[in-house]
C-alpha cells in the first residue's frame, strides 16, 4: 500500500474513531460531511489552518463549517442545492443538541490530526483519491454494507478498471460522456478523470454523469467531483436505476432550475448593491 493510500485509511480511522466515541450517534451524513466540508479547505500562504482547527473551539468549529458550506453554495449552486444537503442540514437545525456538535468537533479535529490536509490540502493532492469513499465505507455497518449491496472501491481497483475501460484514448474528444449510475462516492469517476489527465487531456470539457441510491454517498461525491476539478458539466442524481433508468435527465432539470435560481438571487443582489451606489442621498432641510 502506498504511503498516500496508508495516510487515507488513518485519517478514515481516525475520523470515525472519534465520531462514534464523541457520539454514536447513527447519522452518518453529519461526520462524512464534517470530513467533506475540510476536504474544500485549499490553505492560504502564510496561514497555519491546521493549527487553527486543533486549536478551535466548538464554536469557532462549527462558524468554519458554515462558511465552508456557503462557499460551496456560492460557487457549486447546482450540487449544493440538490445533492449536498444531508451534510448541512443539521447545521440549521436550532434542535441540534450539543452532543451532535461536540462530536463533530471531534471528528473534524481528529481528522485533521491524523493529516487530512497532507492529501487533501491542495488541488494537486485532493484529485489523487477518495478519502470521503473510505470514510463512508468505515461508518456503514457491516450488516448495513452487506444487506444494501454496498461495496467501496479502492483507488487502486478503481484505476485498474478504469484503464481497462479506456483502452483506445484517440478516440476521446471534448463533449464525450462518461456515467456511472451505480457511483457511490463517485470513485470510478476519479479515476477516470486521472487517465485523461495522464494523457493529455482535460477533464473539464468532458461530461460527467454520476448516480447512487444514498443520498450520503451522493452528498459526498457532489464534494468530490468539485475537489476533482472536473468541472462544471456533471450531472447527479440520486435514484433507484432499476425503477428510474432515465434518472438525469430528471437530474439534469433540477440543476438547471438550481442554477438558474442562484444566478436569479445574484442578479437582484447587484441590482439592490448598484441602487445603494447610485441614489442620490438627499439631506434633510
């Protein structure tokens, strides 16, 4: 195993370790997406975000995640909206209990400390591997894994497979598709992706098309696919293919009213900011 996938699996130990100790609490979403949330940490120059996250306090914890989610809001309108709910909604919940936030704390420290940001503090090292995979497959049961079909592919199987999909590469041009409707954390995606990229070719100007049946493992492929950099010409879905074999093209419509309604929202708030700009401020005889 080499030393990026051994420090993968500590950090998944190591998050869900300090979950179900801090918690047990059985809503898998909320450690997953702590996990996720640090995943879309890029560190500035000069500043120690390590530091500042070991050192947090519950508080100051809990502020990052919600800037984190709304950074992502801003800029992935489509995932944020449709798919990435399980991991902020119990931000918004005020019947939070205390004990929920604790462990999350937990959680996200202990991650940290185990060296989440070593392999996924930058661009470069995030696109190399699936860490919330590995963390997602560690907080399902076995029972659970074994009763819903579940099974994480690891990086290296996935790149195996995807090299023997992608035998002949000259015929790959900007606008192919690639689908995976059985994705969970969207694995086979990544390493799709790394091929492309080995060869020369851009993952952005292609079609990325991703589907599970938990909308967990959706939630985190929705990170994952942003961290990825694969662009912005993916669809999500979260579906049944046996009873909904034609899930995106319902996916693809509910991302597109997402986007629309963000790029609505931020029209009318540069028309409200260039208002406040522009009238006159007339003083008081």
């Amino acid at each position: 195993m080499s030393d990026r996938r051994t420090l993968e699996h500590q950090v998944a130990g190591a998050a869900v370790e300090a979950w179900w100790r801090a918690s047990g609490d059985n809503d898998i979403a909320i450690p997953l997406g702590v996990v996720a949330a640090l995943t879309l940490v890029r560190r500035p120059a000069g500043y120690d975000f390590e530091e500042f996250i070991l050192k947090s306090t519950r508080e100051e914890f809990i502020a990052v995640l919600n800037e984190l989610w709304t950074m992502f809001a801003v800029t992935r309108p489509e995932l944020f909206i449709r798919v990435a709910t399980p991991f902020f909604r119990w931000l918004e919940d005020e019947e939070t209990t205390e004990n929920r936030r604790a462990a999350a704390h937990a959680t996200g420290r202990a991650a940290v400390r185990a060296g989440l940001f070593q392999i996924a503090g930058t661009s470069e090292k995030a696109i190399e591997g699936d860490v919330l995979g590995l963390v997602y497959q560690e907080l399902r049961h076995a029972k659970a894994r074994k009763e819903g079909g579940d099974f994480f592919t690891p990086s290296d199987a996935a790149d195996l497979g995807a090299s023997l999909k992608l035998k002949d590469l000259s015929e790959i041009r900007p606008g192919m598709s690639f689908l995976d409707d059985q994705g969970g954390t969207g694995g086979m995606l990544r390493a799709t992706a790394k091929i492309l990229r080995d060869n020369g070719l851009d993952p952005r100007e292609m079609w990325w098309y991703g589907n599970d049946v938990d909308p967990v493992a959706v939630a985190a492929m929705a990170v994952n696919v942003h961290v990825w950099d694969l662009g912005n010409q993916v669809i999500l879905g979260v579906a049944n293919i046996l009873t909904e074999p034609d899930w995106y093209k319902r996916a693809a419509a509910e991302q597109d009213r997402a986007s629309r309604y963000r790029n609505m929202r931020l029209a009318a708030a540069r028309s409200l900011a260039m208002e406040r700009d522009f009238t006159p401020k007339v003083q008081p005889e």
